[in-house]
C-alpha cells in the first residue's frame, strides 16, 4: 500500500467513526439539516486538504471539530438568521461568573420549583427533541461548549483546542451555557406543554 | 446535611462558590483535590447545592444520551464518493 493509500484509509476511517458526532455538533451549530450536511462535507474537504498538519492522529478528533467549526464561522454563521432570544440577554452578556451564579439564583420561584421538585419527574419527561430544541435556542458560544462537552464527550481541554480559547473561558462558558440551557428547557416546557401536564399530575396526587 | 431550603434567597456565599465549581466537577474537570473536597463537603452540608447536583447530573446523562442525530444516507454516500476522489 503506497503512502497514499494508506493516508486516504486512515481518513476514510477517522472520518467515518466520526460521522455521527460531526453531524450531531453540525445540527446544533446550523440547527438545519441540509446545511448540517453541507458543514460535515466542507470539513471532510479542508481536512483532507490540511491532514499533514495533523502532527498527532490521536488527535484527530479535536483537531476535525475545529475545521467544522471554522468552517461554520467562515461560511454559515451569517446564514443564521435566528436573533437570540431577549430572555438570554441579560445572561448571555452578564460580565463575570458570580453575576450568573447571581441571575440563577434570582430566576423565579416558579422555574426553581419545577426544575427541582423531584416528585415532577422533569428530566425523565425530556425527550431528545425537547434537549434538542432547548440547546438550539443558546446563544451560539454556549450552545457550542454544551454540545462539544455535554453531549459529545470531549474534554475542557479538548474543546478549548476546537474552539481556539482558554479552558478558562470553556470553564466560564460552561457555567453559563448551564444556566442558560435551564432556562432554555423551561421556556420549551413551557411551550411543548409539559408544565401544564407536570401541574395535572401534582393537583392528582 | 444542613436544613437548608432550595430557596434561592437562602444560599449563601458558600454555595456561590460552589455553583463557581459544579459544572467543572460534575464533568470531571475539578483536578484540584482541596477544591474537590471543598465542594463534596458542601454538597453534603446543603440541601439545596445538593438538589441542584443531582439535577444536573441527569441532566448531564440525558444530554449524553441525547447526540445521536443519524447521518442521513445521502452525507454518508457523499462523503465516500468525496473520499474516493481523493
């Protein structure tokens, strides 16, 4: 096998053990399917293009996350016509972490009660779509730590590499992200009628 | 543990401190073990700081269980015939 061939089956292979996660984090970034494809294949193609700057092929992994997230921000950010949202405003520019941690607490007694009464079996009540569509309102940076971390696995280090920032500020991220994702999944209860269902199953018992 | 309500005007400084670190630590990523221990003891003095662990626990799982958004068939035949050509 020439060198060559043994390149293009290494990619092939890396490329197709990550196919999941890349259209996963792709979905999240440009939340529409068809320029979720579009993203996997433009970085599969940068990265082919760049594979001799992969000094670690154990690497592989942060190092393709970050062509697709480059590549987002080069070519799909601007098609993203979604605004963010007023609700997230005030956490999403809040300027330290105490100030979050703050916001949090202040959220309403409402929010606080439902997301923490056991008895309303909220998480178990979330389905994929429901996470889906309350990470899908983050502001971007946030949504980002959360999906590269939360849902795909990688390290505080592993997604500073992707995202070319400190662990600091994927620490800061995060905590944010967090705060904001519970927000987000109220707003969604909300909408998808959960909370209505979580009241019927409490006045019942 | 403390009697400590999940009122949010009852947390106090400690538990300031504590949000500051449990996203870190319930991802594994608090390697400092004086931080870890000061966390743990917290969490297993208050109540409220404990609650919202355990919340963000399953939500933690969940999240994971949740990233599995299926390729459609037609990325997966783009990306070997992208391959292929190159």
């Amino acid at each position: 096998m020439s060198e060559q061939d043994d390149k293009k089956a290494f990619f092939s292979r890396r490329v197709d053990e990550h196919m999941h996660s890349l259209y996963s984090v792709a979905m999240r970034l440009t939340r529409n399917s068809a320029d979720a494809e579009d993203l996997v294949a433009e970085a599969a193609s940068r990265a082919w293009t760049s594979l001799d700057s992969l000094e670690d092929r154990e690497r592989f992994r942060p190092w393709i996350f970050r062509i697709l997230h480059n590549c987002y921000i080069s070519d799909y950010r601007k098609k993203s016509v979604r605004p963010v949202e007023a609700v997230y405003d005030e956490l999403a520019s809040a300027s330290d972490d105490s100030e979050i941690a703050v916001l949090l607490i202040q959220q309403p007694d409402d929010f606080l009660n439902w997301w923490a009464n056991p008895e309303q079996e909220v998480i178990n009540q979330l389905l994929g779509k429901d996470l889906h569509a309350a990470i899908d309102c983050l502001p971007e940076p946030f949504r980002v730590v959360v999906v590269l971390i939360n849902v795909e696995g990688l390290s505080y280090d592993e997604a500073a590499e992707v995202l070319g920032v400190s662990p600091g500020t994927i620490r800061s991220r995060m905590n944010r992200g967090r705060t904001l994702l519970q927000k987000s999944l109220w707003q969604h209860a909300q909408d998808a009628g959960l909370i209505s269902r979580c009241n019927t199953m409490e006045s019942s018992s | 543990m403390t009697n400590k309500t999940d009122k949010p005007d009852q947390l106090d400084s400690d538990c300031l401190e504590a949000f500051d670190h449990l996203y870190a630590y319930l991802n594994g990523e608090l390697k400092d073990p004086d931080a870890v221990a000061k966390i743990e003891h917290h969490l297993d003095h208050c109540r409220s700081c404990f609650s919202r662990a355990q919340i963000e626990r399953e939500l933690n799982a969940r999240l994971k269980q949740s990233g599995n958004d299926t390729p459609p068939e037609s990325l997966q035949n783009r990306l070997k015939k992208l391959i292929d050509n190159f």
